[in-house]
C-alpha cells in the first residue's frame, strides 16, 4: 500500500508541473496579444484662441489616424465648396471603388447619383467610408491623386509628419499622422471654414438616401461644451478622437490616439479637455492659423483651381416680391436679370491671372474666372451713384442681436442726408476697389448684410470697410451695401467666393 501511495504521488507531480507551466504559458501568450494588439498611445492639448500647447504625450509618434483622415477629406471639399470648384448641389455618380469599402459605410452602390452635399454629411456625420472615397474621386478624379492632394495640404499646414494614401483612413501602409498634427487640423477646420463646422456637431443629418447619426453623439451628449470633431477606429490604430470644446470664452482642443475602447477614450478625452481648461488662461488674444496661399494639388508647381462654371442661367434663387427685405442691386429691374448679367459676365470675360501671396513653397498662380469688374458694375449698377453716408447710430453688438429677432417692419428707417457727398476714387491707389454685396430700401438691411458677409470670415475682405452708399433713383431711394478699401485681387477673391455661395457680389473698380 505504502508503494502504491508513493508511486501515486510521484506521477501527480509532472502533472502538476505541466498544468502550473501551461498556464504560465496561457498567461504570457494572452498578455503579449494583448501588447500585439493595443495601438501606441499618444495625446496633444491645446488652446485653440492661440494653438498654445497644454499636454503632449508621444505627439509627434507617427501612427494610424483611421477616420480622423476624413478631416482632411472634408477641409477639401469645403475649401472646393467655397472656392467654386464644386457646387453642393452637385451630382455625383459612384464608382465600384468607392461603393465596395467597408464599413462604416452608406451604402452607396456602383452607379448611384448623390448630390455632393449628401456625401458631406456621410462622410462628417457617420464617418461613411464609402462617401469619403467619392468625394475624393469627385475632386480630383481618383482616390490616389486625391490622397497626394491630402498630403500636399497637410505639408502647408504644417503637418510636416503625415501621409495620406486614402480618403477614408482604412489602414493602409505609409498612411500615418500624429496627434500634433491631427490637433492642427481640427483647429483649421474650425478657423479656416466656421459655416460648415456645425456639420460635427450634428446628432443626426439627412444624407440624401437615409439620415445617419453621429459616431461621437455619445461624447457630445455627455461632456458639457462639446461641439465636434472627429473618431476614428480600426485594428491598428485603436479608438481615436480629436475633440473641441467651448465652455466661459475657452476653447480647447484634445487627440487621443490608441485607447482601448470608446468609453476608455472618451473618458480620457474628457480629463484631457478638463486639463485645458484648468490651465488655460481666461482671455487671451486669439491667433487664427494664417491663411494657406492657395489650395495646392501637389508639388509646388503653379496650379489651378476651378472657380464657378459658366452657366445659362441665374444660380441664384428667385427672390419674393415686395417687403421691405427685398435685396435688389438696380431700381426697375428684375434682379435676375441682373444675377444672369453676373453670370453672362463670368462666361463672356474667360479668366484672369490673379497673384496670390507668397508662400514657404514658392508663387503660385491661381486661373480664377470671374466677371471684369467694370462690365458688371455697368450692368449692375449704371444708375446708381455713389455717395457716403455718416455713420450709423447703431452699434455693430445691437445691430448683431436684431439679425435674428427684430421684424423688419418695425426697425426705424434713419433720413438720409440732404446733401449726400460723392466719393472720388483714386484711379491710382491699389487699394481703391470695393465690393458691392447688395442695394436695398432701408439702411438697416443694408447694415445687417454688411455684418453678415463680414461675419462669414473672407480673408480677402480683412481690413475693408464698411460702407453704406445712398442715392435716390427714380423717386425711391436705395441703400447699397459696400466693402471698400480692397486691392484688386481681394475685390475678386471676395466675388468669386460670394457667387460660389449663390450670393450677390460686384467688384468695383476705382472711379466706377
């Protein structure tokens, strides 16, 4: 018995022996997957009012971006929006590479017509793949050389360590970025096109074919200020997010690349943002990006870029007839006739060699179309002649408060002077050109178009003033809009971008 018992015990231990092993083993193999898997970490803080930075950790450590690409992606197809190349209303046929990536999708199949804007909001919203790749393809005919586009843009923003190769950010080798220069590109979307930044902060959004809901609803429904931007996620990079917030003047801006998974991120985010806004200041003097010299293609080679196609007809909707609020640019004539002169002149002048500043790469030049300023001031505005007024009584902060609230009807119209004075313009003086943004029967509304187009950021109207001209035509006087003070090339930069949002614009020439 006692042989028995001791040949038992003896050939429980290797038993023993192995199962303690294997389970080391099971251990060592499940944590070194686990390190396998888990994406590098990094993270970037900053303020947005000045880009000072807060909090960095392996910031400039390039790894996969995943769908903050689609950043980029859209920071093109706004600035393609706003400079003409392409219209909202666009539409855009699919293709089979575009129609075949994987989700997160819309599901867009090969031949379908969607109107860019649709794309947009896909491609913002519920960060489709699909859309991203057709509206890459829709710029600039494929996805390869939208992706060399992407890279260019990124160099001028100074995004000096990322590569795109896609427009989605489905992984794919060499398509790195970091969280500093992830950080850059959520403030220029910010900066660069406010008109369109809402679109991040939408729970939901029509996309043409089925609304879609937002990928980062649950972060910004839970943190108090949060107003975008951008998640991402595949295998390789983890679960991203660049994210900005508003809260008392403050705005701050938190990447977090590799976190485990969508609470752990958004959690890590939140102490992030948290941490800026401990340790930002509480008014500073805000520094916007400066701008990018032109939108480049690549290389640093001159290029071109579309502005509004010539069309047959007005682009511009019809406006309602009578009320106080109707903008009209001539007395006595239909203002479509006067919108089809516009555009009758984009079509009949071709283009004009516009100089734009210099940049770190070199001179570009930039083919724009747009109307010969005197020929569209003739049929604009031949009856109409300029004169100053004094200014406002208004200040611009309750002029501002009105825009929205106070009926048109109401507002008291304020009497022109008896002895209007005529402006005399220096033929030789650069800066004497002027845009006109519309001619309207009350100065009030004349006032609160100025404000509006000043407020819709126009770089090329920095340093304009503001104008209201008044002249009486045909027994009825009229209020006419102006920016004056511009050189030639920012009266048509301004133009051309005004026509390409469907809105009234003139450049006037000095002694016009």
């Amino acid at each position: 018995m006692r042989h028995e018992a001791k040949l038992t015990q003896t050939s429980e231990k290797p038993v023993r022996i192995r199962a303690v092993l294997g389970a080391l083993f099971a251990s060592l193999f499940l944590i070194l997957a686990g390190a396998a898997l888990a994406a590098p970490y990094a993270a970037f803080v900053v303020d947005a009012r000045t880009g000072e930075v807060l909090h960095s950790r392996n910031a400039d450590t390039r790894l996969h971006p995943a769908s903050l690409t689609k950043m980029m992606t859209l920071y093109l197809a706004f600035q393609a929006v706003e400079s003409g190349e392409i219209s909202l209303d666009k539409v855009v046929t699919i293709s089979k590479n575009a129609s075949s990536e994987p989700p997160s999708k819309l599901g867009l199949r090969t031949g379908q017509k969607i109107r860019f804007r649709y794309l947009i909001r896909a491609a913002a919203v519920k960060s489709a793949n699909d859309a991203a790749t057709a509206i890459g393809e829709a710029l600039a005919g494929s996805e390869s050389a939208f992706a060399k586009r992407m890279t260019a843009t990124a160099l001028q923003m100074g995004m000096t360590r990322t590569t795109f190769k896609n427009a989605n950010g489905l992984t794919s080798s060499g398509h790195l970025s970091t969280a500093r220069d992830m950080t850059t590109l959520g403030r220029r979307l910010f900066y660069d096109f406010p008109d369109y930044y809402n679109l991040f902060s939408r729970r939901t959004a029509d996309a043409g074919v089925k609304n879609v809901y937002n990928t980062n609803r649950r972060f910004l429904a839970a943190y108090k200020g949060a107003d975008g931007i951008k998640t991402g996620y595949t295998n390789a990079a983890g679960f991203n997010l660049v994210a900005s917030a508003e809260r008392g003047g403050k705005r701050i801006i938190a990447t977090v690349f590799g976190e485990r998974s969508t609470a752990a991120r958004n959690a890590r985010v939140a102490k992030l943002l948290d941490l800026g806004f401990d340790q930002a200041p509480s008014r500073v003097a805000v520094k916007k990006p400066p701008p990018l010299s032109v939108a480049s293609l690549g290389g640093s080679d001159a290029v071109t870029i579309s502005a509004p196609r010539a069309v047959a007809r007005s682009l511009i909707p019809k406006r309602r007839p009578g009320g106080l609020g109707v903008p009209v640019m001539m007395a006595g004539v239909d203002q479509n006739e006067i919108d089809n002169a516009v555009f009758a002149a984009v079509r009949d002048n071709g283009t004009q060699t516009v100089i734009v500043e210099p940049d770190k790469v070199g001179v570009k030049t930039v083919a724009a179309v747009v109307p010969k300023p005197t020929q569209v001031a003739r049929a604009a505005q031949e009856k109409l002649i300029p004169v100053a007024l004094p200014p406002t009584s208004k200040t611009e902060a309750a002029i501002l408060a009105s825009i929205q609230t106070a009926p048109t009807e109401a507002v008291a119209v304020e009497p022109a002077p008896s002895e209007p004075r005529v402006i005399v313009r220096d033929t030789d003086d650069p800066r004497k050109w002027s845009v006109q943004v519309g001619a309207y029967r009350t100065r009030y509304q004349a006032e609160k178009q100025l404000l509006r187009t000043a407020l819709s950021d126009l770089r090329a109207l920095d340093g304009a003033l503001r104008q209201i001209d008044s002249d009486v035509v045909q027994g009825e006087r009229f209020y006419r809009a102006r920016f004056v003070g511009l050189s030639q090339t920012d009266a048509t930069k301004a133009c051309v971008r005004l026509i390409a949002r469907n809105e009234a614009c003139v450049p006037i020439g000095p002694g016009s």
